[in-house]
C-alpha cells in the first residue's frame, strides 16, 4: 500500500540516541524504512552537558541515513519527568480542568510557572468509581535545552512525547488483543519503567535501577573507569543463575555475573513491590505476562532470572510485529536494535489518530511558534486590507490621473483650431502635474502609515501579560539628547520612582531635549501601569526589563540592553507606592529610523 506520507521520529535517551523514518499509508499502516541507533558517549559520572553530545550524533545518524526532513517527533526519557497518578472527585465535565490544575499544583514539586506539564483522564477502574488523571511534568529550561540541541541539526519539534507513553502506544498496536495483566520493563540507562497495562487502563512507576548501576558497581568491585565497566559489561555480562548452575571459567565473567544477579535482585524488590501496590491500592490484578524492552533487557538470562523470580511467562517485546519492514532494511541490523524500537513506533502512531496514551509537552520554544502560527491568518486578514485600501486609493487616483491626460489630449487637439484659447490649455497641463504630484504625496504617506502599523504590532505582539501601556506619544528629540539627561530627566539607578519622574513633557523644548514633532518622529513616549499589587497576583518588575530586551530583539528600535535604564526611565514598585493597585511606568523609545511628518 503506498504511503501517504513520511514521519521521523527521534527517541532521546540518557544514553542512547534512536531514529526511525515510517511511511503512513491511507488506512493508518506503519513502514518502517530507515532505523538507527548511536551511543551518546556520556559519562554518568560527570556533570557534562549533553547538547555537546546530541547534536552531533543525532546529525551524524542523519547524514549516514540520508535523513532530509523539516520536521520529526520527539520523545524524551521518563527519568526526566515528573510522573503523578492522582483521584479526582466526581465534578462536571466542565470542572475537570480546573481540578486538574489544582492537583498540579499540589502536587508538582517546582513552582508550576517554571514547568511545562499535560494530563490525561483515564477510565473509571470501578464503575462509579471516583475518576482518575495522570499529570505529568518537566522543568522548561530542561525541556527547551534537550529541543534547543536537537532543532541545532535543523529541524523543526513538532510534537513532544515522554518515552513510557509512547512504549505504551506501541504495546496497544502491537499487541491489540492482550485484555489481560500485562507488566511491561522497560530497562533503560538510568532508569527502569514499570508499565501495567490492563484493558484500557494503565499505570506507570519510574524505578532507578537500570544499566548504569550494574556498570557502577563493576565499576567499584573492580576499580575501572566507568567506560571500561560498561564495556566489560556488555562484553562478558549475563545474569547469574545462582544455584546449582556451575560458575564460567573466565573469572571475571564469574564476577560479572554475581554482581548483575545482586543488581537485578534489587530490582526485583521494587517490582513486587509495585505489583503489591498496584493489586491492593489500585484495585488492579496480578501480571499474567511480563515483557522485556529496553537497551539493559538485552542481559544474557534475565528473562530467566525474572520468570523465576516473578513465575511468570516472560517474553521480549517485539515492537515491529504489526509494522511493514521495507525493502531497504538491514534485517541483521534491525535485529540487534528491536530492543529499542518500541517508543519510535509510539510516536509514530501518533501521526495516524487517537491512541491510548496523548500526553504532549510545549516547551517554550514550541509554544510561542504554535501562537505565532495560531495568529498568523489574523495579520495576512491585516495586511491584506491595507493592500486593498492602497489598491482602492491608486486606482482612485490612477482614474483621475486618466482624466486629466484625456482633457490635456482634447485641449491640445484643439490648440490647432482654436489658439485663442491656449491659456486654458496651459492651466489644464498645470492641474495634471499638481494630480501627479498628489499622487506621489499619497504613496509616500501611505508608506509611512504602514511603518506605523508594523511598530504597533511589533508593541503588542512583545507586550507580557499584566502590563498595559495608557499613553503613547510620538515626539521629536535632537542629536544632543543621548548626551545629557535634560530631555528624560532623574539620572540614577531605575528601581523605582514616582510616576512622572523623569519626563518631560510634550512641549519641551531646548538643546539636545525632546520637541513636539513638526517634520519627524524618532522617539516614542511611552506611559503605562503593571500590576504589582501584594493583595493580587503579583507581576514582578522585573517583567519589564524582559520587555525592553524584547523590544530590543525587533529592527524599529534603537536599544542598548546594557543600559535599560535609558529606554526604562522610571517605574514605580510596591515598596515606594504600595497603596496603588496598579504601578506605573514610563519607556523612552528611540526608532532606528526616524518617520517623517512631511512626504
């Protein structure tokens, strides 16, 4: 079936970075036509920053798959993220949203200004049982560091998923019928993710218990630096059987082996753990089948050590077992690497509708391009107008530019005839050169109109919330005013002030001060309130220093954003006037290029 349409979809781990290109064809079928999986190469022990190391990797994978896409969906580890199942009273439909939020706050560790979070409601375990949300949340500077170094390849995020939720989506696809228990691990680098999944309801616990504490503890048994660990892990490592199972010959294996049994028995204590809970607080039943995925669940014997220890059927995972492989697949390859397939199949489903699992993160970057792209049609309605009304002008004037030159022709036509009547003629030609010039006034003006609309947009588009300009006035300053301060008044650091320090007014006048524009604008007075009130919600000040450095991004204003203090002139605070409801403000804003009142 031919594809419609391709998705790229990129998994970042704490240590492995995959890829994988799917063709979706009309009915919702995935193909799988390029996969690739690069180690990161970061040492856990360290504090390193890891865009220093998923840039390049992510574009090296791209390179030598020959991956040229705009745009790829994201996942990002569950270790990362803060994960909260939480009960809901019974509330109307249009109350949940609000519950929801209150949750959140009670419940998210960071002040929930400082994270990007998302949740889902899922379905009533007990029939008129209170209902159920999953919160999840991450902290945006976290978020937009990992987006910042994966659109640093040139690409564009257009969607962000967290890896547990896409492994879940993936599991529902590949295994549609399962309605029974089903305990999915998922062993990781950092982390192990323990995912029930029953009928149509799941829960989801985050165990620190993975790959890098077996590499750490070899690591200190043996005195190795930690890459030479993981190393001797992958390259000797299994799971001891313990028992009557007689030790290998290689002693280091033998040792190996001893301390991965000593980590996953540990593991294995949170799983029983979480199975208790899950029976006994959420009323769920016991696993009837446990699945193994993640990079760590490639261990030689751990399904044998987890079926004995759980005794239960354990089975790998096979993410691909419902997707179409293409021609150009390297099935060895795939082979080795179906371990990690799992979330990329998840994020591509969601390319083909609804899935069991929609949790998606904004981080701020990704935010702001989704409202700019929500406004978009409303400036093209904008700009569109101003076009017609130019169009509707031009031809206004173009008709009475025709009639004049067809008078001009009909008078020199009869100049031939009737020479006694050339003053008239004279005159008709003057009145068609004053037209013309009109004309040209009119497009010049024109011009100008539109420069005004372009620096109004640009103030309201970078305005924050709780800040609202109350006068704008255009105004003149001469080339002396940059030196002194007679124009702007009160030198001094700008933390506050009275509301009409350092202005001066309208008319003011003298050297190097500000003037009433008579034949151009090139600065703009700007007065207006905050809300800063200690009875209400608090927007603190330093909102707008963010708002000059804003203004400062745009090409209509001339800023210094070392020296905010001269487009900021003064500002008043709670502390110096704490009886007002709103604190005042005042902005002195140079244009780079001036507007002139005469075309």
């Amino acid at each position: 079936m031919a594809s419609v349409h391709k998705v790229v979809t990129v998994d970042l781990g704490t240590s492995t970075l995959k890829f994988g290109e799917f063709g979706i064809s009309r009915g919702g079928a995935l193909t799988l036509l390029r996969s690739g999986v690069a180690e990161l190469g970061l040492d856990p022990n360290k504090e390193e920053d890891r865009a220093r190391f998923i840039t390049p990797t992510l574009a090296k994978l791209f390179k030598d798959n020959g991956i040229r896409t705009r745009e790829v969906l994201l996942s990002i580890s569950g270790q990362s993220v803060f994960m909260r199942f939480v009960k809901l009273p019974v509330v109307d439909a249009a109350q949940i949203e609000q519950m929801v939020t209150f949750e959140a706050q009670q419940n998210v560790p960071f002040p929930i200004q400082e994270v990007t979070w998302d949740y889902q409601m899922m379905p009533n375990r007990t029939a008129g049982g209170e209902a159920e949300a999953v919160i999840v949340a991450i902290k945006k500077d976290i978020l937009e560091a990992e987006v910042e170094a994966v659109e640093r390849v040139g690409v564009k995020i257009k969607q962000v998923d967290v890896a547990p939720f896409a492994l879940l989506n993936a599991f529902r696809y590949s295994e549609p019928s399962t309605d029974e228990c089903a305990l999915i691990i998922d062993m990781g680098a950092r982390s192990t993710n323990l995912i029930f999944v029953e009928k149509s309801c799941f829960w989801i616990r985050n165990v620190p218990i993975a790959g890098n504490q077996i590499s750490q503890s070899i690591c200190n048994e043996m005195q190795e630096p930690f890459i030479a660990a993981e190393t001797l892990k992958k390259g000797k490592g299994f799971v001891s059987l313990g028992g009557v199972y007689a030790d290998p010959e290689d002693a280091d294996a033998a040792r190996i082996s001893k301390l991965i049994r000593s980590t996953m028995t540990r593991l294995h204590v949170d799983i029983n753990r979480s199975i208790a809970y899950y029976r006994t607080t959420l009323n769920g039943s016991s696993p009837k089948r446990v699945y193994l995925s993640g990079g760590s669940s490639q261990l030689p014997y751990l399904d044998l050590f987890i079926s004995d220890k759980l005794n239960l059927p354990v089975v790998f995972f096979n993410p691909l077992r419902n997707v179409n492989l293409g021609g150009s697949i390297n099935q060895s390859q795939l082979q080795q690497n179906n371990s990690y397939m799992s979330e990329l199949v998840g994020l591509a489903l969601r390319e083909t509708g609804s899935c069991p699992a929609e949790i998606m993160l904004d981080a701020p970057t990704l935010a702001a391009r989704k409202d700019k792209s929500r406004k978009q049609p409303y400036f093209f309605a904008a700009l569109a107008a101003w076009v017609l009304l130019f169009v509707c002008l031009a031809l206004s004037y173009y008709q009475q530019i025709n009639l004049a030159t067809a008078t001009a022709k009909k008078l020199r036509d009869q100049t031939l005839s009737l020479q006694t009547v050339a003053p008239n003629i004279e005159k008709s030609a003057k009145e068609m050169d004053a037209l013309q010039r009109t004309f040209d006034l009119a497009v010049r003006l024109g011009q100008q109109r539109n420069d005004w609309s372009e620096i109004l947009a640009a103030l309201n588009d970078k305005i924050p919330e709780g800040v609202w300009i109350t006068t704008l006035t255009p105004m003149y300053e001469s080339s002396g005013g940059a030196e002194g301060t007679g124009g702007r008044g009160g030198g001094g650091p700008r933390t506050g002030g009275g509301p009409g320090r350092g202005l001066g007014g309208p008319g003011a006048s003298g050297q190097g001060g500000l003037q009433t524009p008579t034949t151009e604008i090139n600065v703009l007075m700007i007065k207006g309130l905050y809300h800063a009130h200690a009875k209400t919600e608090m927007v603190d000040s330093a909102r707008l220093g963010d708002f000059v450095n804003a203004l400062a991004q745009l090409p209509y204003f001339d800023i210094d954003t070392k020296k905010t203090s001269e487009t900021l002139t003064s500002f008043t605070t709670p502390e110096t006037d704490p009886t007002s409801f709103a604190q005042q403000f005042s902005m002195h804003l140079k244009l780079k290029q001036s507007i002139s009142l005469r075309p």
